[in-house]
C-alpha cells in the first residue's frame, strides 16, 4: 500500500482525463493538484468540476510546478512523445494513456529521456492491472486446462466515418488499431509472447486511417493469435484462450462487469463475475504507479518499458503490412530484420 501523498497533474483535459480524475477521487493517497490544457478556460473548468486545485492555461507552465509530482498525459497518442518528455525532463513521473506513442521510435525516445532523468514512466494500460485478466492469467499458468495453443480476442465498435473525427485522422494516430486494437495485441503478447510471423488484412478508411484489421500471429511453437478491431461494426469485447483440456473466456459485460468463464474438457464450468461498485477501473493503474514510487522504482514490475516497447513495434509491423502510413520517422525494421 502507498504511503506517501502524491500530487496528481493532468496534462489535456479530455473524455479519458475525466474518468481517470473520478477514479483519482477513490484514492486517499491521491491529491488532486493541478490541470492543464492550452485554454486557461478550459483548464479551469475541468478543475473546477473535478476538484483540482490549480488550473494552468499552458502546459509548460504546470510541468514546471514544483508541487507537481506524478502527471497523467491524456492527450491525443500522436502528441505523447513530445509532451512525455517535457515531463520527464522537469523530473516528474509519467503515466501516459495508451497507446504509448505514434511509433515505436517515439516510444524508444520517450523511454530514453525517462532513463537519462531517472523518472517513473509507465503507460497507462489499465487491462494489466484488472482482476478478471489477472484471474484469467492465474488459470492459465496453474496449467490446469493444459497447455494454451490458439486465442482470439477481438474489440470493435461502430463510429461513422468522418475525415475530421480523431479516429479517422492519420496526423493523430487515426485507425482502430491503436485505439482499440491494442488491447486484443496487448492479450498475445502477454499469452505467447512475440510471434514469428504476421499476417494482417485490413480495410482503410478514405483517409487512410484502418477503419478494421485483422491480424494473426504464428509462433515458432505452433500456437496461433488471431486479433480484430474495427470502427464499422460492433463485436463483442472479448478473449477465448484454446487449451488441451478446456478453454476460458473473459468478456466484458458492460463498462463496470467482466464475466470470466471457465470451462473445462469434463463439462465442469465456472463463472466469476467482476463488478466494480465505484469507478472505472483506472484507479487500479495510478495505486500501482504511487506504490512504484514508494518502492523507488522508475518502471513498473508488472508493465515494463521492455515490454510496452515490443508492442509498440509490432503495432508497426501490424501497420507496415496494412499500408497505414502515419506521418513522421519511418517504422521500424520488420520481424525478420530484427531477428525474429
């Protein structure tokens, strides 16, 4: 458990920025301090109804706050290097919103400036620190169902086209795969690991932005990941890992309920339901970062920057074999330049 009170700053005032300062509120070691946006109006009002203390029009001026000790970055993933390392530069500890960065380029930069200050860095991928992953996960390793060989996570909903709408918009990381394609990624990873080959079919949107993708990593053992994330229609959002001897499913109820089922090759099946009473489930990732301070850590154990650096490359590799071009430095290497 935290011990310290740790002074919270927000950096874009945003949709996501309001529900991580609600969940901000179920922390008594979370003091809501500051917040920040490029309009001191707009600032001001978001303090105001979320109850930070102080309200700056500019960026620049809140990370140079001395009081400030941890920053969310809540703004658009396009925008994160640039302000991660304004942060990180000033000596204060970062939680940034997934996804990371455009680019596993910008992510290594932004990881570099963390190390060379000597701050915490994490991103803010809240799945990580849910129970019903961390039950789905226990399951798995206790190898009670047997080996795992084949998974399908997909997460899709449907927002109409429009070339000005942050989703469609390439300048800011427009496409479902960054925005919510991530997660069904982030699941592979964290079951097998990195693949040995990729392959990836995708719908592009007239502005170029990948309005749906469907991936499927291959494994030098033989297991198989297929992905999907789309912005055309609505899916279920949800995981099934195959086992040997049985298979377990986490789905997403509504936005506070998670149904976790386990079903083995006897017939035996088990359900558990997560529900939060209060919040979003943000809160879990920021009590996370606040012990990591306690602790004097400049990564998290459960999150670290070697990991969210191998799914940033492999959002490339994804992007790469699409046709999605974001503006800026080039991708990095293929699998197969890297050794994989």
């Amino acid at each position: 458990m935290t011990q310290k009170r740790f002074n919270w700053a927000i950096l874009g005032c945003g949709k996501i920025a309001a529900k991580f300062s609600s969940d901000l509120k179920l922390l008594p070691n979370a003091r809501l301090y500051a917040a920040a946006s490029r309009s001191q109006y707009k600032s001001q009002v978001f303090a105001d109804k979320y109850g930070f203390e102080k309200a700056y029009g500019s960026y620049e001026e809140m990370v140079a706050d001395p009081e400030v000790d941890i920053v969310y970055v809540a703004t658009p993933h396009s925008h994160h290097r640039d302000h991660v390392i304004l942060c990180v530069e000033q000596g204060k500890a970062v939680l940034v919103e997934k996804a990371f960065a455009l680019t596993a380029t910008q992510a290594a930069e932004m990881i570099d400036a963390a190390h060379r200050n000597k701050v915490f860095l994490m991103e803010a991928f809240w799945t990580r620190f849910q129970p019903s992953f961390q039950k789905a996960m226990e399951v798995l390793q206790s190898g009670d169902l047997g080996k795992a060989w084949m998974m399908r996570s997909e997460f899709c909903f449907y927002s109409p086209y429009n070339p000005d709408n942050r989703l469609y918009n390439l300048a800011l990381g427009g496409g479902s795969l960054l925005d919510v394609g991530i997660y069904p990624v982030f699941w592979a990873l964290q079951i097998f690991g990195t693949p040995s080959e990729i392959q990836t079919t995708a719908d592009l949107a007239p502005t170029g932005a990948d309005r749906s993708i469907a991936v499927t990593f291959k494994y030098p053992g033989g297991e198989i990941a297929q992905l999907a994330s789309s912005l055309a229609v609505c899916s279920d959002t949800q995981t099934e890992i195959w086992c040997e001897k049985g298979f377990i499913r986490v789905r997403r109820i509504d936005p506070s309920t998670v149904k976790v089922t386990i079903s083995a090759k006897d017939k035996s099946e088990e359900e558990l339901i997560f529900h939060l009473d209060n919040g979003f489930g943000l809160f879990l990732e920021a009590q996370h970062v606040m012990e990591c301070l306690d602790a004097g850590l400049t990564e998290s154990p459960m999150l670290p920057h070697s990991f969210t650096l191998l799914q940033m490359q492999l959002l490339d590799e994804i992007r790469t074999i699409a046709g999605v071009r974001y503006e800026g430095p080039p991708p990095t290497p293929s699998l197969e330049s890297r050794g994989l």
